[in-house]
C-alpha cells in the first residue's frame, strides 16, 4: 500500500520515520497563520513574498532562497498527494498544525 503520511516539525517527522512505518513521512514547514496569503496561491509571488516573510521573523536566521525551496517542495509534494492510496495526517492542536 502506498500511504504519505505528513506531519509538521522536524522532530516529529524524525520520531515518525524512526518507528519502523515503512510509508514515506513528509514534513510541513510553513507557518500558515500568519504572514502573506493571497487567494489561488501558492503562485509563485506568494511563495516569494512568504520566503521574505519567513526571512525577516527570522531575523536572517532561515535564508528566503532556502525558504524558497522547501516551499515550493511542499506545494509540489502536496499536489502529488492525490497518486498515493492513503493520506495520514499526524498534527498536534496548536497554531502551527
């Protein structure tokens, strides 16, 4: 069986990948509740514009072209989503799930 499981946070994803599921585990890092969203993103000038975003509540700390790249990764693994027989989300209850 094919199954994408996505969750968000590195260490969650690592503890997920570690327990022995043979699925792919595939972690979010975007911060949805907060900075730029426009209606029929993600477009390209969205991703740019949350690279940006991403970059100066950083204070520098993640650099836009590295933010940039994960972004676009996730929409394109998310757009793939639909090919796999299962989707599993493993997400906490806090602002960032």
């Amino acid at each position: 069986m094919n199954i994408l499981r996505i969750t968000s946070g590195d260490s969650a994803g690592e503890i997920l990948a570690k327990s022995g599921l043979p699925e792919e585990v595939f972690v979010w890092h975007d911060i949805l509740y907060d900075g730029l969203r426009i209606p029929g993103w993600p477009d390209d000038d969205t991703l740019i514009g949350r690279a940006l975003f991403l970059e100066k509540v950083t204070d520098g700390g993640l650099d836009r072209h590295h933010i940039l790249e994960i972004l676009r990764h996730q929409y394109v693994k998310l757009a793939e989503a639909g090919t796999y027989d299962h989707v599993v989300l493993w997400f906490d209850a806090c602002l960032f799930d």
